[in-house]
C-alpha cells in the first residue's frame, strides 16, 4: 500500500467520512481573497507540494454550532466568532497530521483559509452546487470540510466532473435551494462561471447579520440562538438538497 492509500485509510478511521487529494496547483492558481480571509496554499505553508481534503458529514444540526460577538463589521470582521465544526475538523486533521509525522516525517498545517470548495472539487470529492456549497453524491451539502497541506508530493485525485444539480430531477423547474433562502441571498442558475464571491449576496444572508451590535427583526426569526451570542448557522439552502436527504 503506498502513502496516499495509507492517508487516506488512516483518515477515514480517524472520523472523516470524505478524503481526497486536490491539485494544488489549480488551488494556487486561484490566489488569495483578502476579503474573505482566503490565501493562497503556498502563503499558508511555505514549502507546500500537495493538498488534503477531508470532510466530515453533518449528521446533526448541533455540529452547525458557532458563537459570535457583536461588530459593527459583520462576519468577516467580528470580534469574536468560533465555529464548532472549524475545532472538530481541524483537531481531527491535526491528529492525522500527527500520525503521518510520527510515521513519514512528513510536515503539514491544517486550514480553512483557503479556496477549500473548489479544492474540493478538483480532489474528486464533489460538485458547487447553485447554493455554492460542495455537493456530494452520498451526503449532499452536509459536509463540512478542512484542506490539509502538506510538504510531502502526493498525486491529486480525478476531479469531479458531473454536474450533480443538472442531474436532479427535483431541481428540473428550480434549484430547491434558491427557493429555500427566506432572503433571497443566492443568486439563481449554476454556480460555474460566476467569478467567486458573486453568487451569493452575503448582505441577504441571516449568518452575515448574527454579529450586528442591533439585530434587526428581520434576521432574528431565523437565527437559531442557543444563547445570547450561540447559535446554529443558518442552513436552509442545505437541508432543501435532495442529495443526502434522510
């Protein structure tokens, strides 16, 4: 057995339910989007010659967990903003990574701050659906991911080329996600060919407005407090998916 197969063993015993190797160079080739707090593999890890993906299904709501403190900046600048799946998915990647040290000598770092959906994508693992989330044939949107880099080469993955959203029958009239959104925040149509950051109006969505110092009414009937500042992220757009659907 050779080291992917060995990664990727080890990975799926390690609790991910998902793994592939993306190209990392067509990640590289996306560069950094400093608007979104994303950088470029090589920015991240220095010395980076392959790109793990692996995902974890979301097998309960509760795992959509996050904490948020109030910012006039919204998401992307709040003072305070811990997501339960980041901690899972990264402790768990850091295990792995621990392993695979201990064993190859291998070093790596674990992220989020990359273009983990396309990465994704291009690993084999799934298709941008019209929700711009990853799509994957057994668990739908339900996935939550983590890139692990590494600066050991691995060979990538097939990427994945069906158009799973094409495919559905109950999304011939209408993507099922797009009427999901209370706010109308996802752009209606395919995900490809709209230039990143575009296909969604980050201002419509309900998870862009649980930072606001005054939340207006409007966001709060559907944010999922568990708390004053503990919720559960809005995922509307990905239980309307059929893909995955229990």
């Amino acid at each position: 057995m050779g080291l992917k197969e060995e990664i990727k063993e080890r990975a799926l015993t390690a609790g991910f339910d998902l793994v592939g190797v993306s190209d990392i160079e067509g990640v590289e080739r996306l560069g950094p989007m400093p608007e979104r707090r994303l950088r470029s593999p090589i920015e991240v890890l220095p010395g980076a010659r392959s790109l793990l993906i692996l995902g974890i299904a979301v097998k309960d709501e509760a795992m959509n967990l996050s904490v948020s403190g109030a910012s006039a900046g919204g998401i992307f600048e709040a003072t305070l903003y811990y997501n339960f799946y980041y901690e899972i998915t990264e402790t768990r990647a850091w295990r792995l990574l621990r392993w695979l040290s201990e064993k190859s000598g291998v070093r790596g770092i674990p992220t989020h701050s990359i273009h983990i959906k396309p990465a994704a994508v291009l690993a084999g693992l799934g298709f941008i659906g019209h929700n711009t989330q990853v799509i994957t044939e057994k668990y739908g949107p339900r996935v939550r991911f983590v890139a692990l880099l590494l600066d050991e080469e691995i060979e990538p993955d097939e990427p994945f080329t069906r158009d799973l959203c094409g495919e559905q029958p109950l999304c011939s009239e209408g993507s099922l996600c797009v009427g999901a959104c209370p706010y109308r925040a996802i752009i209606p149509g395919p995900s490809r060919g709209v230039p990143l950051g575009e296909k969604v109006n980050i201002d419509r969505c309900v998870v862009s407005h649980v930072s606001d110092i005054e939340i207006d009414k409007k966001w709060e009937r559907f944010i999922r407090r568990v708390s004053d500042r503990g919720f559960l992220e809005c995922t509307l757009c990905n239980l309307a998916c059929p893909y995955g659907a229990e």
